[in-house]
C-alpha cells in the first residue's frame, strides 16, 4: 500500500482553496514515454476526478473559466532524446489543486489513491505522496501578505513561456508573470481587482534585477513544440514610483500564489512550474543542487535538423544562394519534428504556415530521403 503523509494532513480542512501534493514514483519496467508525454498525465489525472465525480472532471476539462489545476512533469533521470523510464528509478511528480472544489476531492483521493499510475506506455508505482504546498485559502494569503518585500527570486522549474500574438514568448516579462497569476486569483479567489489597472502599476513598479536562465524547446499536449525559459530571475519593487497598499498586498499574495498556480502557457500540461526561494536559497539554485526539470529534446532536434539540412542541400546542387539553405531548413525542420511524433497540423501553426504547404513539403522531403538512400 503507498504511503500517504497523515500527520500534514490535519491542516487541509474543509475551507481550503489552494493545494499541492508531490507524488513519489518508481517505474516499474522500462518506460519508453513520448516527447509531450505530460497529456499521458494530465488525461490519467482527469480520468481519477472522472471516476468518482464526471461533472467536476467535465469542468476540469471543458470548463471555459481558468483551469482549477497544474500539474508538473516527471522530476528524475528521464534518458536523453528517448525519455526512458528506468526499471526502479525513483521520480517526482506534483499536482496543485486551485479552488475549494478541487481540494476537495483532491483530500478524500490524497487519503485513498492508487498504487499505480497506469499509462499507455508502461506503468509507475506509488511509493510515497506528500504535502508539498501547505493546505490555505485565498484570504489567509491575503491576510497574510501586509509586507511586501523589496526584492524577490523566483526559481522557474518547468519550461516557461507565454502566448502573445498567436505566439510563443519565452522571456519573463513582469506583466505577463503577474498577469498570469492574478487571472487565477480573479478566477477562484471571493475577491476579484481590476486587471489593466493592476498591470499597469505592475509594469511602474517591478523590474529584473539579476537572471540565470536558459532556454529550451519542449513538446506540450497537441500544440507541437514551444520554447520556455528555466532558470531563476531577482525581481526588485520600486514602490516610490506609485504607492498602492492594496495592489502591494496583492502583489506579496500573488507571489506565494505562484508557488501552487506556476506561470503562463499550459500550467495542466506540465509547463510553467514555479517556486519563491528565499534569499539563502539562491546560491543553491545557481550551482546546480537543486533541480531544475528541463526536457532534453533541443539538443537532439537541432543536431538532426543540421544533419537533414546538409542532407537535402546536396539533393539541390542546382539552386543557389539563399533560396536553396532556406528549401533545405524548412524540409529538414518539418521532418525532424515529424520523426519525434508531432502532426503535421501542429507544425503548422507553430511555423505560421499553411497546413497543404506543410503537407507538401513533409512528402518532398521524405521523396528526396528515399531517393537520396537508394543511390549506392
């Protein structure tokens, strides 16, 4: 049976709004899971509200108002490029619950929850689950944000993007951080503020001290793949520029929020995780002690587009110039991401193409492999 941690469990009374729970798994054979294997739990997790209650999980999924949750991805050594699980390796995963409802049945699962996680691909067993965000509600972090510190780090552990222009912005933006929690709490919170006034005064008064980011491009549900920023920023808070003792607290609350809410794009699907360290905490960050979840597919995709760009340059001796690179970038960029999984219908809207162009290149390209292969 797994074991659940009873003793944290006395504060998560019937009140509560926001919670989050880590679960501790082991693989039980080797896994072989795909690039945006996040859908597989994220579908597994709405399948367990769906069990034991089909309305809350109709609403969890189809619901047009703020997603009531956010979940990680795997914590762990998942072997590079293939995303192997392997047999008895231990990983993490989190679940955040974001209103009363949610908590709710979150609870009664978190006392009487599985000994497996079953997916398509394998399965991971249950070992541990623990409290890993305390049981609160909305008011007591309200209540309990009345100083506002003057600079703050926040640690981002998941690929971490937002959507602007009908595309993806991996840069830590304050407005769009703190855009992105306060639709949460306008959502679930009693208490809704105004929120272009709100982002107004958030752009006057916090600005980026000091960063430690990179970048990586991962795979996210059926939205092909996107570029997100890990890594921690030091955010400092001007208040002299415009003085607001109810956007100050908010601001303090809305900064704890992120801890359960994580930040912008696809917060269900495993991006956008988020943690506020403390300032004797930031040395442990920058050195490498503690984790930063990345998915390893950049470092493989770009050195197989390059193999394939070489590849089809030498099947177009004939064009020259720039119009030859660009043909061979493009067929090399649609094939490799077509080899890890993704539909061509996501490539598309990723490369702001039309799908019947998409379509015809991905035929030329794979013509032009076969021909290229049978030449002794």
């Amino acid at each position: 049976m797994p074991r659940s941690n009873t003793s944290a469990i006395a504060k998560w009374t019937d009140d509560t709004e926001i919670v989050s729970v880590t679960l501790i798994l082991r693989a039980i054979s080797d896994i072989e899971l795909s690039s945006n294997y996040t859908t597989a739990f994220h579908a597994w997790f709405l399948h367990q509200v769906r069990d034991s209650d089909p309305q809350l999980s109709a609403y969890l999924h189809d619901g047009q108002s703020e997603k009531a949750f956010a979940i990680s991805p795997l914590n762990g050594n998942l072997i590079a490029n293939t995303f192997l699980a392997k047999v008895d390796s231990t990983y993490t995963w989190t679940i955040s619950a974001l209103s009363n409802t949610l908590c709710t049945w979150l609870k009664t699962w978190y006392i009487n929850h599985p000994e497996t996680i079953n997916l398509y691909k394998g399965n991971f067993e249950i070992e541990q689950i623990n409290i890993n965000q305390p049981p609160t509600t909305y008011n007591n972090l309200w209540s309990s944000s009345s100083n506002l510190d003057p600079r703050f780090t926040l640690a981002f552990l998941a690929p971490t993007c937002f959507r602007s222009k009908n595309h993806h912005l991996p840069l830590p933006i304050p407005t769009n951080i703190f855009h992105s929690y306060l639709r949460r709490w306008n959502d679930f919170a009693p208490e809704a503020f105004p929120q272009e006034e709100f982002l107004a005064w958030i752009e006057k008064v916090v600005y980026i001290t000091n960063y430690d980011l990179s970048c990586t491009k991962v795979a996210v549900a059926k939205q092909g793949y996107v570029t997100g920023f890990t890594g921690t920023v030091e955010f400092a808070i001007d208040l002299k520029a415009s003085h607001n003792s109810d956007f100050e607290r908010l601001l303090s609350a809305l900064i704890k929020l992120a801890n359960y809410c994580g930040t912008g794009y696809k917060t269900t699907f495993g991006l956008g995780q988020t943690r506020l360290i403390g300032k004797d905490e930031v040395g442990n960050w920058k050195n490498g002690k503690e984790s930063i979840v990345a998915t390893p597919i950049q470092e493989h995709l770009v050195k197989r587009i390059a193999e394939l760009t070489e590849l089809f340059l030498q099947t177009k001796k004939r064009q020259g110039g720039d119009r030859a690179q660009n043909t061979a970038t493009v067929w090399a960029t649609i094939l490799a991401r077509r080899e890890l999984g993704e539909s061509l219908k996501a490539i598309a809207i990723d490369l702001n193409m039309p799908y019947e162009t998409v379509r015809k290149y991905s035929q030329a390209a794979r013509k032009a492999i076969s021909a290229f292969e049978k030449v002794p």
